[in-house]
C-alpha cells in the first residue's frame, strides 16, 4: 500500500495544517529544522493507521492510499476514523 497524499487539517502541535502529496516510489525522507513539524507528521500517520491510538486532544487528518488500481481515502475527525 503506498500514501498518495496526507492532509493535516487540525493537529495538535502543527497549528497551521499541512499537505504532503507526490510521494516517490521509494524510501521517502523528511527532513527540516526543530519544530518544523517532522514527529508531528508522524503522529498524524500513527493515529490514522492505528485507531485505538489516542490523538491527546483535537485533530482532523485525511490520507489517501493507493494499491494497485485501488484507492482509498481514510479520514479521522478526533476519535472517528
């Protein structure tokens, strides 16, 4: 399963959102200054992943994953996936 796009709408720790999209096909590296949002990234990827995990306080997040011909779109809105 490969990640096509990652939005971070509402994330604790990343007050003005992001959106990563055009992944390699790859090994796929962030890097970036302190505070700049690479553990918060991983959260985000953690929590929509793992749905007993828990964000700690609001969060908004929207992936869309891709296998094969297949596509999906998974979306979490606090403890909701």
């Amino acid at each position: 399963m490969k990640l096509k796009r990652l939005a971070i709408i509402r994330l604790p720790g990343l007050p003005e959102g992001l959106t990563l999209e055009g992944f390699g096909d790859g090994l796929n590296v962030v890097t970036g200054p302190n505070a700049s949002g690479k553990s918060s990234l991983i959260r985000a990827l953690r929590h929509l992943i793992d749905p007993a995990s828990d964000p700690g306080g609001a969060l908004t997040l929207e992936a869309e994953l891709a296998s094969g011909e297949h596509t999906w779109t998974v979306t979490r809105s606090g403890s909701e996936l």
